[in-house]
C-alpha cells in the first residue's frame, strides 16, 4: 500500500526542504553561466562635459569570454568594462551578441584610443583595437554619438593610473 504524505506532516518536512533545494539548485543549473554581479560607476570625460554609466565588470575568465553575449537588450547609462591588467592589442566580435554596441578601447590612462561604433550583431569580424589597450567597454550603439564621445575623451575609473 502507498502512502501519501503532506507537507504539514511532520515526518516529511526534511524531505520537503531538501526536494526544495534540489529544485532550486536544477533552476539555477539550467539558467546558464551567470552574469557578472559586480556593478560600478565610471564616467567618461570629453569636451561635451562628463557622462556617468554605471558598469558591470567582467570579473571571472568565464565573464570575459562571455561579455555581453546572448543578451536582447542593454538599457542606457549601462555597459560593461573587460579590464585586461596590463596594456596590450586586443580583438573583439560579435558573435553570438543580437545587439549592436559600441566598443570603446581605453588606454591605461583611462584615455580613449578608438571607438568602434555601431558594430554589426551575431558578427565574428574581427573588431581590433589597432594599438594597445588597457580595457574595453561595451555600451549600447549609438552612445558614443549622443553623447559626443570621442577618442582622447578621459574614462574615469579606478583602473586607470593618472598621468600627468
């Protein structure tokens, strides 16, 4: 004979909480590689005065690879810094990215050396910094022109040294 148990028995309490935390733990497994969770302000200084985003870093190999892959939408105001540690040449593309973003490569004194904008979705074309770069930041396309970012403008962020 089979016997049927409710939540309110006491017996099948444990059993209930740990049927829980399997589900939640298969819910979590099943959603894919997490998103990076750091979130910091940074600003973008230039001759059109100065423009704060708020920014998640891509803090774990994983991220890194990941970037802003798969995502459907990234509102205004926001992005994603990759910080590479030291300076060197870098490429990126888009593949597997259904947004166009603007791509911003930043020298290790936080000043920008090129700005490649509008980049094509789903693209694996190559998008290379053309000289070395400390980190890279990934905003929604268009932002560069809306605002009147610039190569030369200053990012400012705690990564970056100052120069005199």
């Amino acid at each position: 004979m089979l016997s049927v148990r409710s939540r309110q028995d006491p017996d099948f309490r444990p059993v209930w909480a740990a049927l829980t935390g399997v589900f939640l733990l298969l819910i979590a497994a099943l959603s894919g590689p997490s998103r990076a969770a750091e979130f910091q302000s940074l600003e973008i200084a230039g001759k059109t005065g100065v423009h704060p985003f708020l920014v998640e870093l891509a803090v774990t190999p994983e991220e890194t690879s990941r970037g802003l892959m798969f995502r459907r939408a990234l509102p205004e105001g926001r992005g994603m810094l990759f910080d590479f540690i030291r300076e060197q040449q870098v490429s990126f593309w888009m593949k597997d990215t259904p947004i166009s973003l603007d791509i911003i490569f930043v020298r290790a004194d936080g000043r920008i050396r090129r700005i490649a904008s509008n980049t094509q979705p789903q693209s694996e074309r190559p998008i290379p910094s053309r000289g070395p770069v400390r980190a890279v930041l990934e905003v929604i396309a268009g932002t560069a022109k809306k605002l009147g970012i610039a190569p030369g403008d200053r990012v400012i962020h705690p990564i970056f040294r100052r120069t005199r």
